[in-house]
C-alpha cells in the first residue's frame, strides 16, 4: 500500500471538472498520511450523483476487530501477506 499522497486540486476544480457535489472543505495538502481524514469522491449505487466526503485513509482488513489493526497494515506487501493471516479467518 502506497503510505502517503497529496492533494493539490481546489474544491472548485473538483467541483467542476469531476462534477462533484459537497459541503466538505478542501484545501491543498502535500503530505497525507494513513489514518487520516481525506476528501473522497463517491458516487451513489442508484443515482449517477457523485457527492464530496471525507473518509479515513488507510487499509483495514475484513477480519479486523479493531480499527487500529490500520496501523499495523500501512506497509502490507502481497511477498509477505502468508506471514501475517490470522489463525481461523479463512
């Protein structure tokens, strides 16, 4: 998983070009790292409506009990994922 990225485009430029709809702030950030709060594009199964929001990046896997296991994860590599399988999850 690729630790950290930024975003450097305006809400306006979102708003416009990707014809993205939100309240969300959105301001340039050169340096965002896993467990933070990011913009997010996201568009409703049903309706061809895509809406500005904010989730956490990072990778949580389906058999994780607690969201810090995220922590944990941030530099997970397909080489060595026989290593880190919890007993019993599959």
């Amino acid at each position: 998983m690729c630790g950290k990225y930024r975003l450097t485009r305006s809400q306006k430029h979102l708003k416009e070009h990707v014809n993205a709809y939100g309240e969300v702030a959105v301001f340039p950030r050169y340096n965002i790292a896993p467990s933070q709060a990011v913009i997010t594009i996201r568009q409703e199964a049903r309706k061809p409506v895509r809406r500005l929001s904010t989730m956490r990046w990072g990778l949580l896997p389906s058999w994780a009990k607690d969201m810090y296991i995220g922590y944990k994860t941030i530099n997970a590599r397909a080489e060595t994922v026989h290593n880190s399988v919890v007993p019993g999850t599959l």
